[in-house]
C-alpha cells in the first residue's frame, strides 16, 4: 500500500458509506495493521445508515454517525438550485467534497486525535516535496480516475488525507470483496447525484426556487427562433428534448438568465477555443507560481480527456485558457481542472 501505509497501530479515520469502495478501503487499512475508525455522514433525513453499519460490523471497527445535514443543504443542495437558477450547470460532487464529506471527516478526526481520514476515492494524494505541497494525482486506472471532483480540496485537507484505492482496480476489488464475504460486494453503483435518484432536477429545483417562465430561444445572429420552457431545463451543448425544429440540427450555446433567453447555433459552433475560470483553488503549485504562458492539461467535465492549454490572462481571480483545440459545451457552472503532465493537478476553478 506504498509509503503512506507503514506505521503500523497508526489510528486512522475512514468514511464508510458501506458501499464496496469505502468498505475495501477499510478492510485494506485494517489488515494493513492501522487501528481503524469508522464514520458515516448524514446528509439528510433520508440517509439510510444501515450498510455502513453493517459494513463496520463485519469488519469489527466502531462507528461515528456525523450529522451532516446543515452543511449538506447550504452548500449542496442549495447550491445546486441557486446555480441553475442563475443559467449555469453546476457539479454538486465537487462542493460536496471539500464542505460536507471530506471536511466533516477532518473536523472529527481532530475531536478524536486521529493524525488521518481515508476515502474511497480512486485518486492518489502526493506531496511535492520542494513546494512543500500536498496535490490529488490521477488514478492508475483512468476509467475511475475520479481527481476530477477532489480540486477544491485544501492543503490541510490533502494533508491528513488517504486513498488506498487509487492503483487497484474496480473489478479486483469486487471479486475480493467477494471472497471475503463482505456484503458490500454485491452493492450497486453510487447514484452520480445522490440527492436525485430519479434525476429529476428540474422538479428540485422549481421546490425550491419557484417555477421559471418561458421564454425565447436566440439564434446566432440574435433573431428570436421560438420560445423555450425555462432556462432550468437547458444546459450548454444540449442537441435532444429542446422542443423545436429549425430544418437543422442546433445546439444550445449559451443561456442568460437575466434575458431569459436560451441562445442556440448550428452544428460546430458548440465549440470553444478559450475558458475562463473562476474561484481558484491551487493544489501542486501555488498562487505565486501561476504565470501567463503556463501549459497545462485542462479537463472540463468528469468524463472529459484532459485537453492542451495555455494560460493567457490572469486576474485578481480569475484566469483565462486558451486550448489548442477547441473544445466542444465548455459549461458555466461546471470545473475546469488544470493538470500536469503526470497527472497531478495544479489549480482548478469553476467555468464562467
């Protein structure tokens, strides 16, 4: 389990959602010799605890509920709905990790004396040594890589943090789990909006924010084409379910709230050669280090390749990205996560 894994009796923190990813990662960190607690986060009042309770109970670790609640409503889902309110296409996962899951299992290893969290993430956490500087790294096996969603991640958070699963594959783990016996390894995949289940954000977010009024679909030469249905059920780079015919496939390329207008163009023009990013948070490198003309690798959706880019403006928080090949639905509301050439991230921001 690598360098990180050698302090025998060392007392750890894991966060045990009694999926087959946590569940592992707990077995793995027990057998490795670590004295092991378990944590599961309420998030709601509809979180069912009951896997990680079994899961912990098999593995004969104890357990910590954590209420979680207020913190997952304001900067989750929340969140969520005030960003589509505003025209943009937000990614909950990522404020979810830095506010709710991964900050809440810092805040009670601390009120435990216990030096480290684990997660089940299938990333690695790095130190870069000369920088002094903790940074999240690619996965081996990039179909899991999941750093995409753990940018907004802290230096105090990367520095107590774990990830034993990061050069494991899904399906070893799986077939051990079994072997085993643990419970866990029949689990269905995690839903990719866990507050969702049906994937019906158009209705969450009318609970919340009220319903949002039709109005007109722009072309792109400014002429009114039809009317839409409220900007809440668009997001940028949707072809399918817009509800009009023009004699030519269209796409949406940009939505104003304000206007409430949901811009469209035709097959191409969805593509972009430039981002802008806000909110930055620095991982590998630090503010000081940023400069115009820095190469990166940009990834701008979880399942996106990372993409060429050079940095071509910086402001007081903000930086512009110009791609070597354009880029097609670059989304506001969504992350644009810059990468090394090793994988390693180096800063990240959310898309104007």
């Amino acid at each position: 389990m690598g360098g990180l894994w050698n302090k025998m009796k060392e007392k750890i923190l894991i966060g045990m959602s009694g999926g087959l990813d946590s569940t592992y990662s707990a077995y793995l960190c027990r057998e490795a010799g670590y004295e092991v607690t378990g944590a599961v986060l309420r998030m709601s009042d509809e979180t069912d605890i009951t896997a990680a309770q079994t899961a912990a109970e098999e593995l004969g670790i104890p357990l910590h509920v954590v209420d979680m609640r207020q913190p997952f409503e304001t900067n989750v889902m929340q969140y969520f709905a005030d960003e589509y309110a505003c025209g943009r296409t937000p990614n909950p996962c990522v404020q979810c990790n830095r506010h709710v899951k991964v900050a809440g299992l810092v805040d009670l290893a601390r009120a435990l004396g216990i030096p480290s969290v684990v997660t089940g993430h299938y990333a690695r956490i790095t130190f870069d040594p000369a920088r002094r500087r903790y940074f999240v790294q690619a996965a081996g096996d990039l179909r899991k890589d999941q750093s995409y969603v753990l940018w907004a991640l802290t230096q105090e958070q990367l520095s107590m943090l774990k990830t034993p699963l990061s050069e494991i594959g899904k399906e070893e783990i799986r077939a051990h789990a079994s072997a085993l016996g643990l419970r866990a390894a029949v689990s269905k995949e995690s839903q990719d909006i866990c507050f969702l289940p049906d994937g019906d954000y158009v209705s969450f977010v009318t609970a919340r924010r009220g319903e949002f009024p039709p109005g007109d679909f722009v072309d792109e030469h400014g002429a009114v084409v039809g009317r839409h249905k409220g900007i809440i059920r668009y997001t940028v780079g949707q072809r399918k379910g817009l509800g009009i015919a023009l004699g030519h496939p269209v796409f949406v390329t940009s939505i104003d709230a304000c206007a409430n207008t949901v811009h469209l163009a035709p097959s191409g023009m969805e593509y972009e050669k430039s981002l802008t990013l806000s909110a930055l948070n620095f991982q590998r490198i630090g503010p000081s280090e940023l400069c115009e003309g820095m190469r990166v690798f940009v990834k701008i959706r979880y399942a996106a390749a990372r993409a060429p880019a050079t940095v071509s403006k910086i402001g007081a928080d903000s930086l512009t990205l110009t791609l070597d090949t354009p880029q097609r639905a670059v989304t506001p509301g969504q992350s644009g996560v810059c990468y090394d050439g090793e994988g390693g991230i180096l800063f990240g921001g959310t898309i104007l």
